[in-house]
C-alpha cells in the first residue's frame, strides 16, 4: 500500500487526546500501511458503508479505502463515536 493519511479534522482529534492514548494510535495508524493485512479492521454498515475502523481499547480510528491510500477521517472515544 502507498500508506495512510489523515484528515486535518482527524488530525485536530488526534491532537486533543492524552499523549499516552496518541501513542496507541500511532500504532493503529502504522497498521494500516500493511492493508488489507490489518487484523482487527471492521467494515462498518448502513450511512458508514464503505468505512472501516480500528480499535484499540476504548479508542476508534475510522478510515476509507480507495486505490492504494487509507484515509483516517476520526479519531476518538467509543462512546458516541458513530453517533455523530
């Protein structure tokens, strides 16, 4: 794969979120560069067709595929993550 890139508004996600937590999701983010060899990626379903994400604890990092690139679109807690 050509790699991962990450929306500014996930990006600005990312950046809120405790230093300790970022560090666990800079790990999701380098698991991407292996896709579509990402254990744990699930495609999610119904207006999020066509997303995946990733978990890691507590925390969800929401992406789309096209061609060769993953785009990181959200970054943050699971609890209301899909709800907005």
């Amino acid at each position: 794969m050509a790699g991962a890139v990450i929306s500014s508004d996930a990006q600005e996600q990312f950046e809120a979120l405790p230093v300790v937590i970022q560090a666990r999701i800079e790990k999701a983010y380098s698991r991407l560069e292996r896709w579509p060899n990402v254990s744990g990626a699930k495609p999610l379903t119904a207006n999020l067709a066509a997303r995946y994400r990733l978990r890691t604890g507590d925390y969800r990092v929401q992406f789309h595929v096209r061609g060769d690139v993953a785009t990181i679109e959200k970054v943050g807690h699971r609890d209301g993550f899909y709800g907005e």
